[in-house]
C-alpha cells in the first residue's frame, strides 16, 4: 500500500518553490524524471486522486526531501 500524502494546490507550489530554489523549473524537472508535466501537475495538486497519483506524489515529494 502507498502511503497517502495530501496532495493540493499548496503542494504543487511548495514543489515548484523548491525546484527553483534548486534552479530547476517543473518542466525540466519533468523531463529529466520522465515524468508527463500535466499529469504530475494534476498529481501534486489534488485533480488527479487515484492509487498512481498518490505513489507520483510521494516519489516526488521524497525525491525532493519534502515532509508529508
């Protein structure tokens, strides 16, 4: 089972926030992980809620050293 993270609009941007402090911009993010930018965006703010996007969410979260 996957852990459940709250994915919302807030997450996204702590996620976009911390990608820049890493000078990286979600979409170079995206493309270097594989990830599709649109589904990752849905993922981390909550439109998109099924067992795959919560795993997408907490791989990126921890990938990025963000607390749950």
């Amino acid at each position: 089972m996957v852990p459940h993270h709250n994915a919302s609009p807030q997450t996204l941007k702590e996620v976009r926030i911390r990608l820049l402090q890493e000078d990286l911009s979600f979409a170079a993010y995206c493309r270097e992980k594989g990830y599709t930018r649109q589904n990752l965006a849905a993922a981390l703010s909550g439109k998109w809620k099924g067992q795959k996007a919560q795993q997408l969410v907490c791989e990126v979260l921890s990938d990025l050293g963000i607390a749950a």
